[in-house]
C-alpha cells in the first residue's frame, strides 16, 4: 500500500509530506484547494506524463516521492531484479521522480537511477487511476481480458498459463522450422552439386600414385621405337659384335681365358682374374635382360590412346578438387561428411515440421479449453456485475463480455474480450468509451474491483472526484461499496461527496492558504472532530450550523454501523 507521499515544488504546493492508511483514505476540501494537483502528483510518482510546467514557479525543479510498503507482494521481485533494483529489506519501496524547469527527467527506485519504461511498469503495477475519463483501466479494450481472467480464478489461469507454455513452445518451433525452411533450397542446390562431385570422383576409381605410373608409361609409348633400337644397339655390341667389330663378351671371354694361363705362370693375378669372370658373367646377364627387354618394346597406339585419355580425366579432376591426387580424395572425404551433415539437417526440417503440426494441434486444444473456461467466466462475470450494479442504483443497465477472434496464435488465447453495456432498457450494447458517464464508470469499476478484490494483484485503487455525476442513492450505495473495497485494498479517493466521506477509516482535508505574497497547499489529517466539522462543511458550505454538525454526527454513526 501507499503508506507515504513527499511533493517539492510542485504546482502550488511548496512542500508537503502525507502518511497514508489502510482502507479507504479520502481527501476533501474547498474547490480550488489543489486536491487534483496531488493526484497529479501520484500520477507522476507512478511514471505519467511530466510537464516543465508542473514545476513551481521560482523553482527550478519539482520532485514527488511516494512509499510503498510492498511486503506479502511478490510479483515485483522478477521486476526489480530484471533491472538490478535488490528488494528492499524493510519490504518498503521508494518511487522518486525529479522533473526539472530544462525538461531533464530523473527517475529512481530506492535510489536507484532506471528507466521511466521500466519505472512505469512497477508503477503500474502498484496502482490503479481511476481519474474522470483518464487512465481508467475500464476504457483500455486490452485489460477487459485481464480482467475476465482474473475474475475466472484459477481453473482459467491454469487454462490461461497452458495456453501461454504451448504459445512459447510452438513459436520456438515455428522459428526453428522457419530458419530450417528457408535454407532448404540453398541446401538442396548444394546437396545436388555434392551427389554430382562425388559421383564423378567415385567413379574416376583413382588409385593413390596411378598418375605418376601413367606418365612414366606413356612416355615409353610415345618414344618406343627409339628405345628398341637403343636396346638392340646395345645388346648386340655387348653379346653380338657390330660392322665386323668383336663383341664385348667375345673380348672379355678372351682376356679370362689369358689370365688363366697367366695365373698358372704367376699366382700373383688371380685377383684379377676373379674380377675379370665376375664381370664377364654380369654382362652376360646384361646382356640377356637387354634382349628380352628389346623383344618386349613394341609400338601400341591403342594403349598410348587409353593412357593419355585416362591422364586428361585425372588432369580434369585436379582442376576441380586438387593439385594431387591425395588432394582429390581428401576432398571427396570432405565432400561425403558436407552431404552426410545436410541430408541430417534436412532430416530435422522434416522433424521440425512435425514438431510445429503438433503443437499447432496442442494449440488449438489448449486454446479451445481457454475460450470454454472465459465464456464460462464471462457468463458469471455478468450476473455478478448485474448484481452488483443493481446495488448501486444501476438497475436498467445491461453488461455484456463479448468476444472477438484473433487471427493466428496468440499467447493470450483465441479471443479478444470487450465489455459492452446498454446503460437503459432497449438500447443497444455499446463500449463503455462512448455511453459511459463518468459516474457511470465509476460504480462499473466499483462492482467489478469488489467481485475481483479477492484475485486482483493491484495494492492501491486511487479514484479522482468518484462521486461526479453520481447522486441520491446510488452516492450513498458507491460510498457503501468503496468501505467494502477499502477493507480489502487500499483506496484512496478524492472526493466532495460527505457520504463517501463518512465511511473513511483515514480523513485529510486540503487546504489552500497565502503566506507572503505565495499560494501554500497543505494537508491535514483529520481528528474525529476535525471529521465533524469538514463533513458539516460539505454538507452545508461555508457556514457551519448545529443542524449540519448534527446532520455530519449522525453520517458517521451510520457508516460506523455499516
């Protein structure tokens, strides 16, 4: 709740400092008292709208603080720790803003500096305006929903928190398969190249070093005729003879057969004569190697057509894949493990899309159960406010929660809700923006804040001037149901209404006074005959007689017994 208001030159109030209570706190005074201008104040405390204006004149920056005691209220820990604000130990939280003459705008949060967003955000989670016309919660389409659910209970917030988890889930999913999806022709374009190389590569059946064999082999096809007779020439001057001259092996056969004889003279050159055989024997065998290898060189075009065809497409595959042919197989490794990890990925595009169909499903079931449950609630919902407004004097008045479908997936559910009203007999539903009076609106949010008082996480209800456009009984019926309310939250109402002001557990009046040459708001809390006399004054103006005092006495003792 509030439980305390500090404002520094703002408007005309130079300084003013205001505890507040639980219950229904209600502010009176003279018209012109400056009583808007502290709701004014609150406004800004809770994040509204700044104005260099607001600021006193001679001053050069107006500031407003408002304390809240926040203990039991668990739905600002997330908040505050979102923006690193620590949950004051005494459970008490500080809202301050500072506005200055230059249009320099400081916000903090137990001292903290933050965000107006974000200092808006636990503002509007602390209180509910009710101003004629302004920031009523009733006039915003987006929190009749919120207000429908709230009313529903658990069994749909339950439905609503289902709806909201499947919501999550599915749009995650619907991303994935999104981001999935629309790589899917890139990646079939390249899966179809990486099919291709590999096939072609495959196919080329290479084996590691053929290259080098090829080309050896084709240069022995391309100069065979000279090679056989280089071998010939050679083979016949070692074991034939050539044009009459002796052959090298008829010469050493020769030179071996003298040494023999030498050896038998002179022991001395055996040496030389087992040297001399064991060349001879050598070139023999050379000899016989060069015959055969010159009976086996022939000509083969056929074969020298096969090689050079088969070093082109091996030539090809190195300009595609790799100078070498370890390169080539090392890409065709690559190239199988790309395919291998892109067929994978469109194996999950498929699972994604069976993911995202069945969600969709879960969906649409989650979603039908949430709209069962809201029109459940809203049927409910419409004879308790019914009722409610009967007791306040609005009788002819028909409320109606009417429905709308949202196109596509909503975290919110299928349906927009709106709450319509015929304010007479045989007129027809409208939105509350355009027949609502103000003191219509006024006893509309009465019934429903009293039917919602159990469920409704808001701590402060704070209603500018409620009692406007509203008289006789239904004014004695709105005060009756703001003590209600006040026993369940806090509320503070601005009012001119002595009823609304008799059923008070907290009474201050504001006061305008002149000092100097300056206009001063102040406020004073008000004792029991302080209370006395402020209502005889509402009740009779400016002159305060025994039958006004009286008159007040006897309000206060109804509403005491109330």
């Amino acid at each position: 709740m509030l439980v305390h208001i500090f404002i520094k030159n703002f408007g005309i109030i130079d300084q003013l400092k205001t505890d507040f209570q639980a219950g229904l706190n209600v502010l009176t005074g003279e018209t012109g008292a400056g009583k808007s201008i502290i709701v004014d104040a609150m406004q800004l405390a809770l994040g509204g709208r700044a104005h260099t204006d607001q600021v006193r004149a001679g001053a050069k920056k107006a500031i407003v603080q408002a304390a809240f005691d926040i203990n039991g209220i668990d739905c600002f820990s997330s908040l505050l720790e979102e923006q690193g604000v620590e949950r004051p130990e005494d459970g008490v939280l500080i809202l301050s803003r500072e506005i200055s003459r230059s249009g320099k705008n400081i916000c903090r949060i137990n001292g903290q500096v933050v965000p107006l967003a974000f200092f808006r955000s636990i503002g509007k989670n602390m209180v509910d305006m009710h101003m004629q016309h302004e920031q009523n919660s009733l006039l915003d389409q987006n929190k009749h929903r919120l207000l429908l659910d709230r009313f529903g209970g658990a069994k749909l917030l339950n439905a609503l928190d289902e709806v909201k988890d499947v919501f999550l889930r599915w749009k995650k999913a619907r991303d994935n398969f999104k981001m999935l999806h629309e790589n899917a022709e890139e990646r079939a374009s390249r899966v179809e190249l990486l099919n291709y190389q590999i096939e072609e590569i495959e196919q080329a059946g290479l084996v590691p070093g053929e290259d080098e064999e090829l080309t050896g082999e084709k240069n022995m096809l391309v100069n065979s005729e000279n090679i056989a007779l280089l071998a010939a020439r050679a083979h016949m001057m070692l074991y034939e003879g050539d044009n009459g001259c002796v052959p090298v092996v008829e010469l050493m056969a020769g030179a071996v057969d003298a040494l023999k004889s030498l050896v038998e003279l002179d022991k001395r050159v055996g040496n030389i004569l087992a040297v001399l055989e064991n060349s001879l024997y050598q070139v023999e065998d050379a000899a016989r190697e060069l015959a055969g290898y010159r009976d086996g060189i022939e000509y083969n075009p056929q074969r020298l057509e096969a090689v050079e065809e088969r070093l082109e497409q091996i030539g090809k595959l190195k300009k595609k894949y790799g100078a070498t042919l370890p390169e080539i197989l090392k890409y065709l490794d690559s190239a199988r493990s790309e395919l291998a990890s892109l067929e994978d990925c469109s194996e999950l595009t498929d699972a994604a899309g069976r993911e995202l169909e069945e969600l969709e499903a879960a969906y649409v079931r989650a979603a039908a159960l949430l709209s069962t449950a809201r029109r459940e609630a809203a049927g409910s919902l419409e004879k308790a406010v019914t009722r409610e407004l009967l007791s306040l004097e609005m009788g002819g008045v028909k409320f109606k929660a009417v429905f709308s479908d949202i196109e596509g997936p909503s975290q919110d559910g299928a349906e927009r809700v709106e709450f319509l009203i015929s304010p007479n007999p045989g007129e027809p539903l409208k939105p509350l923006s355009k027949i609502a009076s103000g003191g219509e609106l006024t006893r509309i949010m009465l019934a429903i804040k009293v039917l919602l008082a159990g469920s409704d996480d808001l701590p402060v209800l704070v209603f500018d001037e409620a009692d406007t456009g509203v008289g006789g009984r239904a004014l004695q019926a709105v005060a009756e149901k703001m003590a209600h309310l006040g026993k369940q939250r806090q509320v503070i109402c601005v009012t001119h209404s002595p009823q609304i002001a008799s059923y008070a557990g907290a009474h201050y009046r504001v006061v305008k006074e002149i000092e100097g040459e300056r206009t001063l708001t102040k406020v004073e809390p008000l004792d029991a005959q302080g209370r006395l006399k402020e209502l005889a004054r509402m009740l009779g103006g400016k002159k305060v007689t025994e039958i006004t005092l009286k008159h007040a006495g006897q309000m206060l003792r109804t509403a005491s017994e109330s």
